[in-house]
C-alpha cells in the first residue's frame, strides 16, 4: 500500500470518528511549495457531507493523524488545505526497502495471465519507412515495453502490408521501367530501390492523365482511365489469381524491401515476436465476409461488392469487399485480428499503433468484430497518434518527399558528433567507442524528442533542438545518467550497507520522486502514453541535478551521510535506465 492509499484510509477513519461520518474518497494534491508539508489533503470535498469552516475541518483531522498515525510528523491548514507533513523515517525506511532492488517499479506478469498484442509500424513493402514509420516504431514498441513493466504479458508484432494496388504500382514501374537493376547493380538498400519505383509510377501516371485532359477528359475520368492505372489494377487482380510471373516479381521485389526493413529495425532498436502478412491474412478475412454474409452481418450490392451497415450505430456503410472479389483493407484487418487470436489463445486484447487519420477505420474495424461474435473484441484499443511534420511542411510518399527512416538515423548520428566534439569531453575514447556514444546519444535524442510528447498530439520534430545537452532533451538525462556514473567510480569505499541519516530537504525531493515511479508505470500502461515516463524522469534528473548542486556527495561530513548520498545516486541512476529501457533508450556510462 503507498502513502496516497494508507493515508486515505486514516483521514476516512478519522472523519468517522470525529463527525460519525463516512466518506468514500479522499482528494490528495502535492503540497504547493510555499508551504511546509510533503501531500495535501483537499478539505472543500468533504463540506458536501460535513458542515462547518474547513480550516476547523482540516485541523481536526491533523490532530488525528498526528496522534494516530506514525509518520505523519505536523501538519498545517491554510484555508481549505491540509498540508502533512511525512516523517524522515517513512522515507529512509522505503529507501532502505528498495536499495538492492534493481527493478524497483517493475511487476512481473501472473502465472497463466492473459496476453496483449501490440502491432506496429505495419509498413507498405512499396516504400521505405519514414519519418512517421519512425513515430509509429517508437510508440508501439515503448507501449509493449510498458505494458510488460506494469506486469502484463506482451507480444509484440507487425502486420506487412506486401499486397495490394500500391505495391502493384512498385511492380509495374519496375517492370517498365527498370531494365532489370537490383539492389546489387545499384548498391541502393532494397527498401529504397522500391520506393524510387513509386515515385517513378505517380509521376508517369500524372503525365497520363494530362495528356488525357489536353485531350478533352474531364479531370475525373482522366484520373480513372490514365493507363497506367488500369495496368497496375489488372496485375492485382492477376495477382490476386495466382499469375506465376506476376507472383515471382511480388516474391523478388518483397524480398529486397525486407532486407531493408530489417537493417532499419535493427538501427532504430525495436523488434517484433511475431510477424503477420497481409497476402496470408486476407484470406481469411474473405471467410468470413462469406461468413458474415451468412449471418446477415454483412450484405451485398446489385454490383456484387459486400457493405456492412453501421448506420444504426452512428457509423456509416463500410465495404469489405469489392464489387470484383478483391479484398479491401478491412478485409484483411479482419482476417488478421482473428488469425492472432487461432495462433495465441491467451491474447485477450490487442493495442493497434496507428495513425489518427485511421481513427474512424478502427471503429468500424472493432464494430464489425463484435458483430462477428467475438468477445475479445471488447478489448480492441486503438492507440491514436498526430503525424509528425518537418519545418519544410507534410511528408509525401508517392511524390518522394518524405524523410526517410535511415536517413534521418545517421543525421541524428551525425550532429550528436558534431555538438560532441563541440563539447570536448570524449578524451580517451576510442574511435569505436566514439561511434557507439555517437549513436546512442543521436538514437536517445531522437527517441526521447518523439516520446515525451502525448501521442495524440501532433509533432514539429527539429532535429537540432532534440539533441540539445539542456533542457528537457534525451542527451541532457543521458548526461546525468553518465555524471552518476562517475561518482559511483570515485566511491572508493562500500556503500553497498543501509545506514541511519537525517535527510536533507534535497534528498527528501528525490526519494519522494522515487517512490512515485511504479505509480508512473502503472499509469503509463493503462494510458498508453510513453510520455508520462519521459517527462517523470526528466522531472527526477531536474531534482537530481538540485540535489548535486546543493549537497555534497563524496566530500560528506561523515560516512553514513557520504554512504546514504552514493547509495541515492545509484537509486536514481538505476531509474532512469529503467525508465530509458520501456523508452528504447540507451544511458551510456560516460560522455
């Protein structure tokens, strides 16, 4: 039970024995700094059951406490505001309880717990992944990460987008074009080679289509009957029908584009148990448009092409599949979610990383699964985020303006060297192990820049300012990470027993700031929101950084305050690995 929870007990207690009543909550604040005291209990609730002045209100249940409870060591009221003051001894004890626990804040899951599934990225195999590929990565990976902290069993996993017009239209523009060149012949990772292939499609379709309107077309039917077009939306269908040739090319050019995703994955540090492909799952999603069609979930038009109707729910008419028999989106979404749940029985919830321009997609998505019958559809969670912009404006795939995912790794790198060097403090290092900090400092700005914001909100990511040694910025924590490593290399005697101290108001900021941590992961899981731990360690080093400035560590009066002070710096260096862990984040040991 933490200090919130014991304490809500005693102020509840002691309103029954003052007033013979009972009240059901309790509302706590941190006290304002102003004012003496470690947490405030919040009187004007209570008047809606207890009459009189609240400063009477909140002193009588001071006195209780006081009298009552053991650590509560004074308290004050100011207005409607109970300011308690915790005993030195609550915090030292606590400390002492979780020195030698190297994962304070993290709860392993239960014996035959349910699982959850988290997909993301889910690329296109008709591009390389880009800068809001990056974003996606991140979130979908960090919430995994958090989900499993919080004591929740994870798998973690991917849907691959390998079929479908847009890919069809790589596959032309290479076979027209593309005189046979591959990644070999042209040293280009396959991702990319790929995608310079859409590219080469959208700008030969809108030549195309206006040499159909300067042929008197309307725009409209120009964009519908633009060759090239119809070229790539037979090849679907011939893919579709098992086309040898056209298959062997799907096969080949897939090929090279995962070589390039996983080279990516591997550099941006996030991997998958799993993986799901879009040309297996659609199948299944067919089944059961059949199924569906069954049941009387699902109908069919005049055309042949199959709606499901949510207009009773507030929704819209949804196509599951076309009037040809092709398969839609939602065709293969839900194949897919039913497939996961035939390979993984224990999965009971599924946590979907993707775009907020996906969000009615995913309503209707969910909807139709429950339609289905399926009742773990009820813990179907679509993890929303804003589109990351780029001082130069929107990215654009098909029209190549887009920051591709590499690119912008090995920019990150870069400039963590420049500003590096810049500093002056790398003596000593080896040219590898100057690369390896490089990276890690690069790969943590990156990170951290993209996380700390909530993930419903939109991003203007500037890569200079993310990598900033000050402020709230992933290299500023990883310095402090670094900084408190070299104090543990210069306490040259053991540390490692608990001692007796009385605390410095310093060292009360910080254990109190420790001890909200498994708080902050519980919250960040049941959120979804990485950002809340990005900001409670940016919180913690900010009150570290007070402490070091103000107190002295090794130089200590005595050893115990010395031992006491080493001890708090490794408890607060252990937190922030731990919480840059569930991030993706890397802490180097020097910088």
């Amino acid at each position: 039970m933490n200090l919130q929870q014991s304490l809500s007990n005693h102020v509840k207690q002691a309103v029954f024995a003052i007033h013979n009543i009972q009240i059901n909550t309790v509302e706590f604040q941190a006290t304002r700094k102003e004012f003496e005291g470690d947490i405030t209990v919040v009187i004007f609730p209570m008047l809606r059951f207890i009459k009189g002045n609240p400063v009477q209100i909140g002193t009588g249940i001071g006195d209780y406490l006081v009298e009552h409870v053991e650590d509560v060591k004074a308290f004050n009221v100011v207005k409607g505001f109970l300011n308690i003051e915790i005993s030195d001894s609550y915090y030292t004890n606590f400390f002492n309880d979780i020195i030698n626990n190297d994962i304070y804040g993290f709860v392993s899951p239960e014996a035959n717990a349910k699982a959850i599934m988290v997909e993301y990225s889910s690329p296109n195999t008709n591009k390389p992944l880009h800068l809001g590929h990056v974003r996606n990565n991140l979130l979908g990976y960090s919430v995994a990460e958090i989900l499993k902290a919080s004591g929740k069993k994870v798998y973690k996993t991917q849907i691959i987008n390998d079929r479908g017009i847009h890919i069809c239209k790589s596959m032309l523009a290479w076979k027209k074009f593309g005189h046979g060149e591959t990644p070999e012949s042209t040293g280009l990772k396959g991702d990319k080679l790929v995608g310079n292939y859409y590219v080469k499609f959208d700008q030969e379709y809108k030549k195309e289509i206006q040499d159909l309107i300067s042929r008197g077309k309307t725009e409209e039917d120009a964009k519908k009957q633009a060759p090239i077009l119809i070229e790539a939306q037979n090849m679907l269908q011939q893919w579709e029908a098992g086309d040898e040739d056209v298959v062997t090319l799907w096969k080949t050019m897939n090929g090279w584009v995962y070589d390039g995703f996983d080279e990516t994955y591997k550099n941006l540090g996030v991997d998958f148990d799993t993986l799901y492909y879009e040309s297996n799952t659609y199948l299944l999603g067919k089944e059961f448009v059949t199924e569906g069609l069954k049941s009387g979930v699902f109908y069919k038009e005049d055309d042949g092409s199959v709606w499901c109707d949510l207009t009773e729910d507030g929704l819209d008419k949804k196509i599951v599949q076309r009037a040809d028999g092709t398969a839609v989106y939602m065709t293969q979404d839900i194949g897919t979610a039913i497939q996961r749940i035939k390979d993984f029985p224990d999965v009971d919830g599924m946590v979907y990383t993707v775009g907020n321009e996906q969000d009615y997609h995913f309503q209707v998505l969910f909807l139709i699964l429950k339609k289905l019958g399926f009742d773990w559809a009820q813990n179907l969670y679509h993890l929303s985020y804003g589109m990351v912009d780029l001082p130069s404006g929107k990215m654009k795939s098909r029209e190549g303006t887009v920051v591709d995912a590499d690119d912008l790794i090995d920019n990150m790198t870069r400039t963590a060297e420049e500003i590096s060097e810049e500093l002056g403090k790398l003596e000593g290092y080896s040219n590898e192990e100057k690369q390896t900090l490089y990276k890690t400092i690069g790969l943590g700005a990156l990170k951290y820049y993209i996380l700390k914001v909530d993930p419903k909100k939109r991003i203007l990511f500037d890569p200079k300012e993310s990598i900033d040694f000050q402020g709230n910025t992933g290299p500023f924590i990883q310095y402090t990470y670094a900084r408190i490593q070299s104090i543990l290399r210069k306490a040259d005697f053991d540390w490692s027993e608990s001692v007796e101290v009385s605390l410095h108001p310093k060292e009360k900021e910080l254990i109190k700031q420790l001890l909200l941590f498994p708080e902050v992961i519980q919250n960040a899981a049941s959120q979804h929101s990485p950002a809340l731990i990005a900001n409670y360690t940016y919180d913690l080093v900010k009150l570290y950084n007070s402490f070091f400035q103000n107190v002295s560590i090794l130089g200590a009066d005595n050893l115990n305050e010395k031992t006491f002070r080493v001890q708090l710096s490794n408890k607060v260096a252990l937190t922030i690995k731990n919480a840059f862990s569930v991030l993706g984040i890397q802490v180097p040991e020097r910088m």
